[in-house]
C-alpha cells in the first residue's frame, strides 16, 4: 500500500513525525501539478498553514482530500526567523507569497477560482488578500480553521507580555504573530468583514478547547454568506485543541461538507483528544 493509499492519521502528532522524516515536503496528495478539477470537483483546494508548516499542518486533510477527488495544493509561506516554520515574515508579505501561489495554482490547473482552506493566520492571512490583493474573483469557498480573525490573546499570555511588544523594532522582528495580537492596528487593516466578498461562501470552524486563537470566538463571523462551526455542537466529546484541529475527523468532515454542500453528511461523533486523535 502507497503512503497516498494509506488510511489518514488523524493526528497531529502524525505532521509532526512527517516532518522529522522528511522536512518540508509536501504532504500526500498534494501538489500534483498535473491534476485538473472535474466537474463535481471545480476548483483546487489551496491548504494554508499557520505557524508551523505544510508538511506537520496537512498531514491529515490533504490525502483525505485527495483521495475525495480534489486537486490539492500546499505550500510553506512567510518563512523567516523560526527556521522551517512558516507565516512570520508580515501578514502583508505573506498574503503576497499566497497570491502569487494560487496564481500559480490557477495556471496550471486552468481554474478560474479556487478554495481556500486555512488553519490559524493561515484562515486570517487570506483577508488581506482579498481585501487588498484583488483575491475576491479568485476564491469561491473561503474555510478558516481556528482563524484569529478579531486579535488573540494567546489564552492571556500576550497580555502578559503586551509591555515586550512596545520596545522599538519588536512587533516589526516578530512579524505576522505580533499583527495578530489583540488591538493590533493591523486588524482594522485586514478588515475581516465577509460583506466585502459577497460572491465568496465563508465557513468558519472553532473549537471551544482552543488554546491560541482565544477567546474562541475571535474564529466567528457574521453576514449571510457564512456558516459557523463550533466543532463541540456537532460532538460534545471533541476535545480538539488549536493544533489537532487540522487532524481532527470532525473537522475534516465539516471541510468536505464545506466543499460540497451537496454530498454533506454528519461527523460521526467520537471521543477526539488533544494532539493525539481521536480515542480507538
């Protein structure tokens, strides 16, 4: 059985071990250049991590997209200062990296539009794409997992630490991390409003346990073409945190029916826990 055969790892721990194995590739299923969408399957499914990397962030989703019929595509962006970790260099930086790679995506597959899928800063960073980057004719669906969209305060510690980010030069080193901080200036400037994409089909998935992107909510939106998905609505017994949410069966479920409203099923409910996947 091939590595693109396989059953999916729902656990993040499982990116982890890619990494080690084989840092910074791409992960199964993705990035086969010659894929075209068919006709149930319009539009490649651009994958956008948060501050880590492809390989340990999609682990999980991008074989299960692939093996439902998708084109997939991912890659490392906004890479800097923390080595193989990507999404530090300047949200702005970054939205431009993510431009330029579904420009490449849309090239190569003949896509006038694809979807977007993005778990941290990568569920926020595509804002500013759309927003100032001319993203809007280019996505159809928008899905964000655990997205801090309205500021994080890193379950208290940034306001902690809020003194550290006054000392000249500091927010500007750290990057898009720091951009995303509660009250940053840069969140009126990303503006995550979705009435401003009105053609664009917004999905936004929280955890309750979420220990990054807090409070929780800062994941959610409003306007009439969102959906919001607090993953313990669906299972009482998902206790997924910031990190397995990418991992996650019921949030990966919750992708696919994102995807294809028309297919979309309920999760099967199972006990999920942190890091490690759901209980066997």
């Amino acid at each position: 059985m091939s590595s693109a055969d396989a059953a999916p790892d729902y656990s993040y721990l499982g990116g982890v071990a890619a990494q080690l194995r084989a840092p910074g590739s791409s992960p199964s299923g993705a990035n086969d250049w010659r894929c075209r969408p068919d006709a149930r399957h319009p539009q490649p499914v651009v994958l956008l991590h948060g501050l880590s990397n492809d390989t340990i962030t999609w682990n999980t989703m991008s074989p299960v997209l692939a093996g439902a019929g998708y084109c997939v595509f991912t890659t490392t962006y906004g890479l800097g200062w923390l080595g193989p970790v990507g999404a530090v260099t300047t949200a702005q930086e970054s939205a431009r990296q993510i431009s330029a790679f579904i420009d490449r995506v849309r090239a190569a597959t003949g896509a006038a539009k694809v979807d977007l899928v993005g778990h941290s800063m990568g569920g926020a960073i595509p804002f500013y794409y759309l927003n100032h980057l001319g993203g809007r004719a280019k996505v159809d669906d928008y899905i964000a997992l655990g997205a801090p969209l309205h500021g994080s305060d890193l379950s208290g510690v940034q306001t902690a630490f809020a003194g550290l980010l006054n000392i000249p030069g500091a927010a500007r080193q750290c990057g898009g991390p720091c951009q995303f901080n509660t009250g940053s200036p840069f969140l009126r400037v990303l503006d995550p409003d979705p009435r401003r994409s009105p053609d664009v089909d917004f999905t936004m998935i929280v955890t309750r346990y979420d220990e990054v992107a807090t409070p929780y909510r800062t994941g959610l939106l409003r306007g009439p073409n969102v959906r919001n998905v607090v993953l313990q609505d669906r299972c009482a017994t998902d206790y997924t945190e910031h990190y397995e949410m990418t991992a996650d069966p019921i949030a990966v479920r919750e992708v696919l029916n994102a995807l294809d409203p028309t297919r979309a099923r309920p999760a099967d409910c199972t006990t999920v826990l942190p890091f490690v996947g759901p209980v066997r």
